[in-house]
C-alpha cells in the first residue's frame, strides 16, 4: 500500500465494490473521534476517541513491526493445521492484516471486519486501496451493525465448514469493549447456528434422501402451496405453535373457527385435538421418526396436510389424503424442480413454526397472529400440555442455556437454538412489517421485536368477529388441481437408475485401481505396477464421475465419507512423514473415497427403483380412472 491523498479515487472505487459503504463515509470524514498523528519514523497512527478511553490504535514509532509480532502471537497461541480462512476484527489503518497476509499461505483466504466507518475514512484517505479490493483471497467488511453483515458471516463460516480462526487487532478491545463484546458473541452465535445446520445435514444424510424418494409418488400428484397464494389476503390468520403458553388460550380458539384462518404445526396438533378443534391446515416438515410420534394414533380427519419432501413418509401416506407440498430446501431436489418447477417451496427458516409463518405470508393473511410461540421456556417448561413433549423441563444449568428478554420486560430462560429461531422472526419481520400487521398473542416466553402484544382474547373481539368462505375456498383449491409432468417425472428416474449403476461402476474401479496403488506402496514398490497410468485413470474416473453426477444424486448420502476424506485422520500429515508413508496415507483415502461413491450409488439406485415404482403406480391408477 501506498502512502497518498486518495479519499476521492477510493471512493470511486468503492461504489463499484461497496457501493452502500462509498455512501457513508464522506459524512465519516467529517467525524472528530479520530485523529491522525504522524510517528517518529514517518508512520501515520491514529488516536482514537474509543467508548470509554482515548488511545492510539498503532505504535507512533514503528506500527509495522508492532503488527508482525502481533501476528507471531496470534499464530503461537492458536492451532492453525486446519485453518482455511482467518477472520481479522479491526482493520485500522490496514498494519494487521498486511502482517496476515505477507505471513499466510497464499491457500488460506481472509475476512475483515471494520466496526467504524470514521477509522476506514481515515484509511482510504491515506493509503490506495486499490490491491485489497481486488484481491480474490480478501472479503472486506465495514459495519457498525452486525446485523448488515449476519447474512455474509455465517455463510462464510459455513463455506468453510468450520476451519476459520477468528483474530483481533487487540487495541480495539481497549477502545472499543462493547462493540468487541458484541462481535464475540454474535460470531459464536453464527458459529453455533452452522454447526447446528451442520450436524443436522450430518445427521439426516442418509435419512433425508430416504425420505424424498420415498414421498416421491406425493410430491408428484399433490398441488403446491403455491395454489394458496394470495386466496387468503387480509384475512386474520393464527399460527399454533406448542410452546407452554398454549395452556393458557388454546380454548379460545373454537371461536375463531371460520373467522380466520388457523394453522398447526404438527406439534401442536394432538393439543388441538384434544380441545375438539381442527385446523385449517398442519403444517409437518421434520423428517425423524420421533415427528410421526405427533401423529401416531390419531385419526385421518382429512385435515390439509402441508408436506416438505423430507417429511417422515408415514405422515404423509397416513395423513396425506388432502396433502399439499413445498418442493425446496435440499439439494436432491433440483432434479424434481426440473419437472414440477410450479412446485417451488418456502423459505422455511429452519423450523416447522418459521415455515408456518412463511406460509401465513404467502397466502396474503393480514394480521398474521402468533400463539404457543413462546421461543423460550417459562418456569422450565418446554411444551403445551397434550403433546408428546409435555413433560420436558429445562434448567438453567443445562446446555446451551440463555436468558433472553420476555413479554413483561424480565428475563426468560430459552437456548441457542430457539434464540436462532427468535432471530429469524425478528430479521422476518422487520423485512415486512410495512406491509403486514404481525401480533403476538402468545402471552408469555420470549418478546418478539417487532410484533404487537395482545391477548388472544382481544385479538378475538378486535379481527375474528365475521364468518368468511374459508374452508370452501381450501376445498376448491384442492378439488380442481390437476397434476402435471408425471410421465416426463417417471422418464427421468428411469434416466437417473441407468446413470446411477453407471456411477457404481466407476466406483468400483476406482477403488480397483486406488487398491493397487496402495498395495503396491505398502511393498515399497516392489512389484511392477504403472503408477502414471494408474493415477491418470484415477483422474478420468473422478472426472467422469463428477460428470455424471450432475443431478448432485449421490451427493448428500455421502456426506459422512466426504467429511472423512476432507477432514479425516488420512488428511492430516505427521510430522516427519516420509515419501512412502505420504502415498500410503493418500492411497487408503483415495480406497475410502470410492468404496463410498460405490455404496452410495447402490443405495440411492435402491431408494430410485423405490420411486419409480410409486410413480408407476400412480400412472396406471389414473388411466384405470380415466377408463
């Protein structure tokens, strides 16, 4: 960097990179915080006007090696084996991060995160910014807010998958400790909601999969909620959620039967039951065997059913008479967009109540009403009486515990979890509140920025108090839909079974071949074997292979045997090791990587015959109709 008066070509700059940024810091410029003081050796500094102390934010003699020995500590105190990206918080006048990036393998990528538009003023008044904005291992960060950047945070976290390191220029905390208190914690918060989504995916690699194709025959005949858009504006809509505080007004809503439009998420559902009242929809999304328990025993009560593709399947062909789905949120779904692209889904957010709301949006209900969305657990509690998780209670002392501001102003114990959930909503809401009414009628747990706080019973009395066409207008819906595209779907999984077998084919070749390989490492190369050749035949194999995989079909059940080969005890090189035992290391990997391309194939090849069967069903079922 050079050092030079160029505020104004840096700004030009800027509105072609960070156009919102550009905007902010001529006003910046003008601030009286900081000030720019000249070192000993000719080095600017800056003092700085911090929340609670005045300081420099550089060495006023040398702020060059005052950063790389702040580097060298930053490396000597952390684990850097598996870092693939490094988050600098404080750029200041840009000391730290040249020290970062003059040190760092040229592999490993960087973030900063300035929190004052006035130090950056001073920044690109002093210095051509011109080699950061345009270098493709830098993502540069100014915000006040962390809110702005939330979105851009996680997702490089999630990029990632987890291998960063987070670093702080350490005058910002002296100057700065709230706003640093702030970035901590909100970056453990964006950490933990990816590791959660994470171990989620983790989790159901197998299972979602399953799941999909087991409800493919459903996916392809129901109607989309799409059908229901706009069909219920400015009608008073209720979503019913199963936290503790349903106890106190689930009775009430028999009178709102027929007055406003009513949706239950599935945990909800056996509560409502109980009190003889039957939702306009419920709403299921979880794919685990513990989500059916919401439904095991009950009656089909022909209750209109909204499915995602992962929904648990003996919901759907036990419930589903009137099912309705939202065809989005895994990646084996872009190939059932390809034949029902009118399928599209919702933004689920990440749980079945935030899908609730997502589709309360959606059909154009006006004011959109919350009850049991407690988000929280008042008195330990954790669910509605009738449900299968009544008796859960929680405790301070458990994981994952946090208080959170409630309804009465008073804290109230909740986890990270919901707390990500009470995020969602407040980001959601604030996205429309110009345009929606959104009340919060749940009368206790956590308190939801940006809604209005009534009683159920006020609610009632104020928007529920005439009779509308709700349940014609559903069975209208649902009675004049007719499917499309099923014999095109039926060709295409044929299509996927041939190329699938294909794929378990070059599986097992590869896994030939990297077998060889390691034998013949393990012998110290004792027998003749090509290696060049073998290892360009590995190549053709992975290309072809990532050829055929186009649909992303075997992506997802691998993500077990993908984390190992990334990130397993293969990856990882021992000090000393020497060239024979590296080969051995990178062979049982590559031995690893194709075994799993080969069972994964096979068990998706199993999960697609499964489909095309129900599909096929379907077909001959309608012509015998028709006939």
């Amino acid at each position: 960097m050079k050092v030079v008066d160029c505020f104004e070509e840096n700004i030009q700059l800027l509105e072609q990179h960070l156009s919102d940024v550009a905007q902010r810091l001529r006003a910046s410029r003008q601030g009286n915080s900081v000030t720019v003081i000249t070192g000993s050796k000719g080095f600017p500094t800056l003092k700085v006007v911090g929340e609670s102390c005045t300081g420099f934010l550089h060495s006023q003699y040398d702020p060059v090696q005052e950063a790389r020995r702040w580097w060298q500590q930053q490396k000597e105190n952390k684990d850097w084996k598996r870092t693939k990206h490094v988050f600098l918080y404080g750029l200041g006048l840009g000391f730290p991060l040249t020290a970062i990036l003059e040190d760092l393998p040229e592999e490993i990528s960087v973030t900063v995160v300035e929190p004052s538009y006035e130090i950056f003023a001073h920044f690109i008044s002093l210095f051509d910014i011109s080699d950061l904005l345009q270098n493709p291992r830098l993502n540069l960060f100014v915000a006040d807010d962390l809110v702005h950047i939330d979105e851009e945070i996680g997702d490089i976290i999630k990029q990632y998958v987890l291998d960063v390191e987070v670093v702080e220029w350490s005058p910002y905390a002296r100057l700065f400790p709230e706003a640093v208190q702030h970035w901590r914690k909100r970056f453990i918060e964006l950490s933990t909601s990816v590791r959660i989504e994470q171990n989620t995916l983790l989790y159901f690699a197998e299972q979602w999969p399953k799941n999909i194709l087991q409800n493919a025959g459903a996916i392809s005949k129901s109607p989309s909620v799409r059908e229901f858009i706009g069909k219920f504006e400015k009608v008073p809509t209720i979503i019913v959620s199963a936290g503790p505080s349903l106890n106190k007004n689930i009775h009430l809503l028999k009178d709102a039967k027929g007055k406003a439009l009513i949706i239950c998420v599935d945990t909800a559902l056996r509560a409502m039951i109980k009190h003889d009242i039957m939702p306009d929809f419920v709403v299921a999304i979880d794919g685990s065997e513990l989500n059916y328990r919401h439904f095991e025993g009950l009656p089909n009560l022909d209750i209109p059913l909204i499915f995602m593709p992962t929904t648990h399947p003996r919901i759907i062909s036990e419930f589903g008479s009137r099912a309705i789905v939202s065809l989005g949120g895994n990646q084996l779904l872009v190939f059932f967009q390809k034949f029902f692209p009118e399928k599209a889904g919702l933004s689920t957010g990440g749980s079945v109540a935030t899908t609730a709301f997502e589709f309360a949006y959606l059909v154009g209900g006006d004011p959109i009403i919350f009850i049991g969305q407690d988000l929280a657990y008042p008195d330990g509690k954790s669910h509605a009486d009738g449900t299968i998780f009544e008796e859960i209670r929680k405790k301070e002392t458990d994981r994952n515990m946090v208080y959170v501001e409630g309804i009465d102003g008073k804290p109230v114990l909740t986890d990270l979890t919901l707390r990500m959930y009470l995020q969602w909503f407040e980001n959601r809401i604030a996205s429309i509140k110009v345009e929606r009414e959104i009340i919060d009628a749940t009368e206790g747990g956590a308190l939801i920025h940006g809604t209005k706080l009534l009683t159920l019973s006020d609610v009632l009395a104020a928007y529920c108090k005439e009779e509308r066409p709700i349940a014609p207008t559903i069975d209208a819906i649902l009675t004049n839909y007719e499917p499309k595209g099923i014999d095109e779907f039926l060709q295409g999984i044929k299509q996927i079974c041939r190329m699938l077998r294909r794929i378990k084919r070059a599986g097992w070749v590869g896994l030939k071949r990297s077998e060889s390989l390691l034998a013949y490492y393990l012998t110290e190369q004792s027998s003749r074997l090509p290696v060049h050749e073998v290892l360009q035949r590995l190549e053709r194999i992975d290309q072809w292979i990532q050829q055929a995989n186009e649909d992303e079909m075997i992506d997802q059940i691998m993500q077990r045997v993908l984390l190992n080969v990334t990130r397993g005890k293969y990856t990882i090189q021992p000090e000393g090791e020497t060239e024979q035992e590296e080969a051995i290391r990178i062979s049982k990997n590559s031995c690893l990587f194709y075994q799993g391309v080969m069972e994964a194939a096979d068990t998706m090849h199993k999960y697609m015959q499964d489909a095309e069967e129900q599909v096929t069903t379907i077909l001959r079922n309608t012509s015998a109709a028709e006939e």
